[in-house]
C-alpha cells in the first residue's frame, strides 16, 4: 500500500461541515448522508466536504484534536513516552494535510497546527528508528507496533522490510548447512 492509497482511505473520515445550501438525504453505496440544511452542522466523509467546499457550499469545522493546546500536549506526550502513544484518529496526518490544504481558512491557527503535527510525525519517526535500530541489533524475530498508524508503518515499512530480507539472509548463511553430509566411515 501506498501513501494516496492511504490518504484515501483517510478520505473515507468523517468531518463536520456547516452547508450554506438546502437538499434532503443523499443515499450512497456508503450510507445515506445529510439532510443539508444552511447553518446546520452535519457529518460527511472528508472527500464529500472538500468537494462541497471546493465550491463554496459549505465550511469545514476542524476535528476536535485539531486544537493548538491540545496537539502541544501531545507532543510533549509523545517526547515524554519511550513507546509510541495513541493518536486522535488513525489518519491525524492525512486529515491535517487535506484539510490545510484545501481549508486553512476554516481552521484557526492553521500554521501552528500544521508545525504541531509535523513536530508530532517528527517524534514518531524518530522513535520508529530507534525502534526499528534496536529491533535489529537485538536480532529479534518478531516486534508489536501498537498506536502505530497506517501511514507511519506504510513510510517505514519497505525499509524495515529489506533490513529484515538482509538480515535472514546473513543469519542463514552463518548457521552451518544441514544438508551437508558427515564423512562416517
């Protein structure tokens, strides 16, 4: 997997919209959405309210974590942690990049969250290294990645992949080969 194909299934997310237009439900293979009345909150998937916003239909409201003091905090959880903490939602990343992008101007203090969570990302990734370093000094054979999300274990996983390729290969060609016949006369 990817990372578009993981920011799509971030998409599937559901967010908060505030609609400046009227429609009744909208049935989909997903579920039914709204009804959409101007002013009302309702939650959509994020692909729907870029969409809507995109043509000036709706305003997006930030997701609850998405709050300077709160994402200060965890951060200086994360630092604090030597394992990895829980995240506000499994796709924190991909919702911070859609959502910056396409509506910073709904989002207050769009710059310090966007410094946040990268310094956020930054921590874990970090900490995914040492993990990752000491995984493979150690010589373990098997590693629990608890709190981990799917983009952080997408960006490292081909990497830890072929750490772990290179490392079987090395450990086999150490052990002495059983197929190797003794000489018993």
């Amino acid at each position: 997997m990817d990372a578009a194909e993981v920011e799509f299934l971030a998409e599937k997310e559901l967010v908060t919209i505030i609609p400046n237009f009227s429609l009744d439900k909208i049935y989909l293979i997903g579920g039914e959405l709204g009804p959409f009345n101007p002013g009302l909150p309702v939650d959509v998937p994020l692909w729907l309210a870029i969409n809507l916003k995109q043509r000036q239909k709706c305003r997006l409201l930030p997701p609850e974590w998405m709050d300077v003091e709160k994402l200060e905090k965890m951060r200086d959880r994360e630092r604090k942690e030597e394992t990895f903490t829980p995240v506000p939602s499994p796709y924190y990343m991909e919702l911070t990049k859609l959502l910056l992008n396409h509506a910073s101007d709904n989002i207050p203090k769009a710059d310090a969250i966007r410094t946040l969570i990268k310094d956020l990302w930054d921590t874990r990734m970090a900490k995914l290294r040492v993990s990752a370093d000491s995984f493979v000094q150690q010589q373990e054979a098997h590693a629990k990645l608890d709190n981990l999300t799917l983009m952080e274990i997408n960006t490292s996983g081909a990497f830890l992949t072929q750490a772990l390729n290179h490392m079987y290969k090395l450990r086999t060609n150490l052990q002495p080969s059983e197929s190797v016949q003794s000489q018993d006369f």
